[in-house]
C-alpha cells in the first residue's frame, strides 16, 4: 500500500531476483552501483555465504574501485576508492557490542556505505535506506529480495534479467 510519509510509491511489494552464479550476482551488483549516489546506505541481510560480498565486488566495479574487496570480517569496516568512495562494513562480530562502543562514526555522506549483517546494529539498520535480503536455494542459486529501497533502486530489480 502506498504509504504518504516515506515517499516510497510501493513499499508493501518486494521485489525478488534469482541468480545462478557469481557472475550473475555480480551483473546485479553492477546495475545497482551504477544507480547508487552518495549518502546512500544499503544493509545486505542474510546468512553466511549467500553472497553479500560477491553482490559488493559487483557494486564496487560500478563504481570503479580498483583495489580487490573482501568482506571486512575481523576489522569490521573498509573504505575503496573508486568513482564514488564506498564504506564497506561487516557487522557480523559486532554482536554484543553497541555501536557507538566500535568508535566509527555514522556513514559518510560523500561515500557509498554498503553494510553486511546491519541487524547487528539496530541504529545502522535503521539508517539502511535501502535493504537487501538474500537466501541461498542451492549450491549456485541465491535469491536477492529487495525489502525497501527508493524508486532508482527498485527499477534495477525490477528489469533485472530473468530466465
Ligand atoms: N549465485 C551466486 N551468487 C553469489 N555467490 C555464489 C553464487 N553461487 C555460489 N556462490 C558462492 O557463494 C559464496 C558467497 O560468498 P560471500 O559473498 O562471501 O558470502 P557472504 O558475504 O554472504 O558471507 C561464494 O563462495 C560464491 O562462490
Ligand atoms: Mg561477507
């Protein structure tokens, strides 16, 4: 239903993109940086292995990162620079620890912040703009949802390639 207050014309509707390879969550990653701006902070939700940090190398080719992207797992934040910065944060040890405790301040304005397991702070989720879901449906397959994301985000999934 369309809600007034956020702007978002359809928030109530997800939206679901199924890949087959990592090549494939990287081409989604691609569309995605490609309609990215600055300030924009997207929580990637979903267990280990369902390819958070392969849909970032795909957003981190967008934007023209050169350095190589792994998942800042033990030191829970990178930034690459790139035609657009991006903050790239793990939050996946952060359980039990407060936010403010971790001494990173709130995401930069001038950088794309792409966030894994923002659950595990309840006020970075909160200020997840966009959020992404994924599951894995096999070996190879994985489902991206989007959950909530403004227009220019949701028409990548919505013309996203399908079998
Ligand atoms: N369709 C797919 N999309 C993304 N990764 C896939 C896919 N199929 C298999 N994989 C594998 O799943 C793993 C995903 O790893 P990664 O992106 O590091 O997960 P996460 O960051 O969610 O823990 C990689 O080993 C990758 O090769
Ligand atoms: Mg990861």
């Amino acid at each position: 239903m369309a809600s007034a207050s956020n702007g978002w014309r359809r928030p109530a509707i997800s939206t679901s993109v199924d890949t087959s390879s990592v090549e494939e969550t990287h081409e989604l990653g691609r569309r995605l940086g490609s309609a990215l701006k600055a300030g924009d902070v997207v929580g990637l939700e979903g267990d280990l292995g369902t390819g958070k940090t392969e849909l970032v190398r795909g957003i981190a080719e967008a934007l023209e990162v050169t350095g190589s992207v792994h998942s800042p797992t033990f030191v829970l934040h990178h930034r690459y620079q790139g035609r657009l910065p991006i903050e790239h944060f793990d939050l996946y040890r952060l359980e039990g620890m407060a936010w403010v405790d971790t001494g990173l301040d709130e995401p930069a304005p001038d950088a794309v912040t792409l966030i894994e397991w923002p659950e595990r702070a309840g006020v970075l989720n909160a200020w997840a703009t966009t959020l992404i879901r994924l599951t894995s449906r096999s070996a190879n397959q994985r489902r991206l949802t989007l959950v909530r994301g403004p227009d220019r985000v949701r028409e990548v999934f919505e013309h996203a390639p399908r079998d």
